[in-house]
C-alpha cells in the first residue's frame, strides 16, 4: 500500500475514518497476513471476514492520534486471528497449509527454488517470527505499524525482524 | 544456489509468495462490506453473547447516552415511587380519607394500657401504638382497675374562609358528646385561627376525637394518658380514716360529761371535718380528671391540600424542593450502590482484558 493511500485512509475527513477506503486498500493485506500466520486459507477467509465485521463496528472508536488506521485494523485482525488460534489448537499443525507456491509464476527456476526453500523455512519460524514476518511482507506494514499492532518498539521490531531474516537465510542456505 | 541468500533477496520472494484470497472470497466479502457487515449468526448461540456483542459494538457516545437516560429514567421512578411512598404524604392522606378510626386514634383501649406501664405514655397520629386487638384488650381489662387521666390535642388545617364554620362543628361535637368548653378564641380572615380547651366525657373521647378530625385536615394529633390511680386511692383511704375518725369523735362526743372536754372534742371534730372535706373535694378532683379528658383543638387558617385551595407559586415551589430532594437522595444512594459495582465491573474488565491478552499471547507461544 502507497504512503499517499495510506494517508488518504488515515485522514480523509477532518479525521474521521473513511473504512470503505480501509476496506478495500486493506483487504487482500489483511487476508494475506491471516493466511501467513495461520497457514490455513479457510480460516483465514473467517479471520479476514471477522476482522472486517470488528473494525466495522468499533469504527466509530478509531482515534487516528494514538495510530493509524492500518495498525489500528491489523490490531483487530490480529487480536481475530490469535482468537482463531487458540481456539482451534492449530498452532501445531502449521505446516497443513503452505505458502501457495504453484498460484505464483514460476518463470524463473532459481526464484521457484528459492520459494520452496522459504516454504520450509517459514515452517521452522517460532510462531512470532512468522507472525513478523505476515505482517511485514505479506501484509505490508511499517515497522512502525507492526510495533503499533503487537505492542512494542519499532526498533525492537526492526532487531527482531532483523534476526529473523537471519533465521531464513540461514535455513535456506542450509537446506542448499 | 550456492551463494549465501541476502536480505533483499529473501524480502523479495517473501512478497512474491504473498497469499492471494480466492476471488469468490472477495465477492463476497465485498457484498458483505457493501451492505455494511451485516451480523452473522454466532457459532455458540448464545443470546447473552450476542447482546454483549452488540453493546461492544456500540460508539461510546450512543453507549453514554444509553446508559445516562437509562439512569435518569431509574431515578425518575424511584423518586415517584418513594415520593408516592412519603409517610407525610400518606398521613395527610389518611386522614382526608377517613376520619381516624377510635382505636387507632389512642384513647381507646390500646392507649389506656399504655397508661399501665408508665405515667406519661404518650401516642401520635403516626399510629406507632396500634397493636394486635387481643393484646390491647387484656391490657385494657387490666386498665380498668385504674384510674387513667387522658387528654388529647388535635391541630385542624382550614381555608380561612371556613374558619367560622368549622368553629360551629367543633362546637356542635362537644355538644354531642355532653362535653364542656372551658374556653375558646376565635379569628377569621387571613391568618385567623381557633382555639379551643375542652372537657371531653372520657367515655367518649373516642367519638368526639374521630368528630374533630372529620371537620377538615389533620395537621396534627397528640394524645396523652396519666396514671392517677396511686393518688386516688391514697386520697379515699385517708378520706376512709378521716370518717372513720369522725366517727370516732362523734361516738366520743356523745358520752362526754365535762364541758371541757366536750369543748376539746368538738374542736378536734370540726379540725376533722374540714380535713374529710378537703379529702372528698380531691377526690371528686381526682374522680373528675378521669372521667372528663383535656381535648385542645386548634384551627389555623391556611391553603388546605384537603379542600383543593389555590396551589400557588410557593407550593409549587415547596413541592418542587420536595421531589428534587428525593430525586437527589435517590440519586446519592444510587451512587452509593453503583460506584463500588461500577469499580469492581472496572476492574472485572480490565482483568479480562488482561487475562484474555495473555491467552491471545500465549497462542503464539505454544
């Protein structure tokens, strides 16, 4: 998403939240990181349409001056998604649904390996790291925003994210 | 591939393997957002569930303004209810209604049992003597053995415009009851009035007390009984041994021989007598105190609530501290019953909120 869409959606009347514009720049973000962090494309499908039904909702209580509107609607994605979780036990069972490899184009053989071999890699990722790692590539957010949506520090984001890539890399280069 | 991957490379097909939701999902979800996510039927069913959900769902606003009319509403009862409920009220209604019964009025039977146990027992027209019948009634043959003085005092609330008339009334009662008017003041007009000391026979000190207070309003109403009998039978004993010793004397008299002496028992005699009458005059003092009862009735001129006189702007007002301040008690012990229910619901929901975190938490961490 575009900073300019971004600020459109944060301030697009005097403040107010303009949600079917947060709808629809946020959608396919919103699924994309409750499909990463569940790994299941029906739950996901639930989180996404719960998460939507929420912000709707609670639209009327979005304060822009305590974030944005996107952190604001990943926060009740995620509290959706973390709901999902605990209720179904599924935490476990990760790797049931995996990034959907084949939907991708796979022109390029190195990329197409390169993709198989996150695949596995992400399955390794503690819960966290994955759940970082949907809201920063999957989903799009700041790091900033994803401070905002689990409760920390940017910078502290910016380390863990850091080190996650380690973990990728690694596990990539490893699997070689 | 055997170079290290760096970042950007990862980064990159981290983005390209970005999960893409099935169009059909996207349909609907659109029709869903179009027509402003309408509610789907909840998993668990249950109705509480639902309502909390739509009270979550709620803007605060609207939740504030629910919550304070709904507020205002329960104070607005309970003030009606309360202020419907009001002793004074009922009291004042009371006595528009009926004329206060006899034996609740407190010179009957009840009341003269209460003498027994203490000289000075006193009663109000706030019925805090009316006590089961059999009760007041083995108290009352108790009673009788007595000698109980009672008096009563009754304040009526007139129009002035009827002062005169409820005047006669009041006269016309004590008539009825053979009573006695001692002494009476009477003033019409503004801020006019009547007074009236009465000797009520106290046999029917009931009837004539229930007449009283059917003429118009009753202010108020206090009764009194005196338990003389101490003093009475004191005064017929020595009234029994001072004829006794008159007789003596005469019996004396009549077989003295020596003038002297006859001179000496006359004198005694005659210091007797004065003493017999003295005695006898106490005692018909004493016997009239209790078959005749003190009624003071006092009519004050004034707008009666009874008669429907002029409300005007001071009742209006008067009326209006009234309910404003049941409507603030009310709300002060509301206060009191809701603050510390409010404080603990507070702190019930932030420690859901809490606990609830930690679970959303720890489904990471598991």
């Amino acid at each position: 998403m575009s900073e300019a869409a971004v600020a459109e959606v944060e301030s697009p009347c005097q403040g107010e939240l303009d949600f079917e514009r947060l709808y629809r720049s946020s959608r396919d973000d919103v699924y994309a990181y409750a499909a990463g962090l569940l790994r299941d494309r029906a739950a996901a499908e639930d989180v996404t349409a719960a998460a939507f039904e929420r912000a709707y909702r609670k639209r009327s209580r979005f304060d822009a001056e305590r974030g944005s509107a996107r952190a604001w609607l990943f926060g009740i994605a995620r509290n959706a998604a973390l709901d999902e979780l605990r209720r179904r036990g599924r935490q476990a069972e990760l790797s049931a649904d995996p990034v959907d490899t084949a939907s991708l184009p796979d022109s390029d053989a190195q990329r197409s390996e390169l993709r198989l071999l996150l695949d596995g890699a992400l399955g390794k990722l503690e819960a966290r790291e994955h759940e970082l790692i949907a809201l920063k590539f999957f989903a799009g957010l700041s790091n900033a925003e994803i401070a905002r949506v689990i409760g920390t520090s940017a910078s502290n984001v910016g380390t863990k994210l850091h080190r996650t890539m380690d973990k990728l890399r690694e596990a990539c280069d490893g699997a070689l | 591939m055997e170079r290290s991957r760096d970042h950007d490379e990862i980064a990159t097909a981290l983005a390209e393997a970005r999960p893409a939701p099935r169009q059909a999902f996207v349909q609907e979800l659109d029709q869903r957002a179009a027509a402003g996510f309408p509610r789907r039927p909840r998993r668990d069913g249950s109705p509480l569930a639902g309502f909390a959900a739509w009270i979550r769902g709620l803007p605060p606003r609207r939740l504030l303004f629910a919550g304070g009319t709904t507020a205002l509403a329960a104070i607005a009862v309970a003030t009606v209810v309360i202020a419907s409920n009001d002793p004074n009220s009922q009291r004042v209604q009371i006595a528009l209604d009926h004329p206060i019964p006899t034996e609740v009025s407190g010179l009957g039977r009840a009341s003269d049992s209460a003498a027994v146990h203490s000289s000075e027992a006193e009663s109000s027209v706030e019925y805090t003597h009316s006590r089961e019948s059999s009760k007041a009634e083995g108290l009352a043959n108790l009673a009788r053995s007595r000698e109980i003085e009672r008096s009563a005092e009754i304040g009526l609330l007139a129009d002035p415009a009827d002062i005169t008339d409820d005047s006669a009334k009041v006269f016309a009662a004590v008539h009825d009851a053979n009573g006695i008017v001692l002494h009476s003041t009477t003033s019409s007009g503004k801020g006019g009035g009547a007074r009236f000391e009465l000797l009520i026979p106290s046999a029917r000190l009931g009837d004539a007390l229930a007449a009283f207070s059917s003429i118009d309003e009753v202010r108020s109403r206090h009764e009194a009984t005196d338990d003389i009998t101490k003093p009475t039978v004191t005064a017929s004993e020595e009234l029994r041994d001072s004829q006794a010793r008159v007789d003596s004397l005469l019996a004396q008299l009549s077989t003295a021989e020596v003038e002297s002496e006859r001179e000496a028992i006359a004198a005694e005699l005659h210091a007797e007598r004065g003493h017999a009458a003295r005695l006898r005059n106490q005692l018909a003092r004493l016997h009239q105190r209790t078959a005749y009862s003190r009624v003071l009735v006092r009519i004050q001129g004034g707008n009666s609530t009874e008669s429907g006189g002029a409300w005007g702007v001071s009742d209006a007002f008067g009326d209006a501290g009234h309910i404003l301040g049941i409507a603030a008690g009310v709300t002060l012990v509301g206060l009191a019953v809701i603050a510390p229910l409010a404080l603990l619901f507070l702190l019930a929901w932030l420690a859901q909120r809490l606990w609830l975190r930690g679970r959303r938490e720890r489904a990471l961490d598991a």
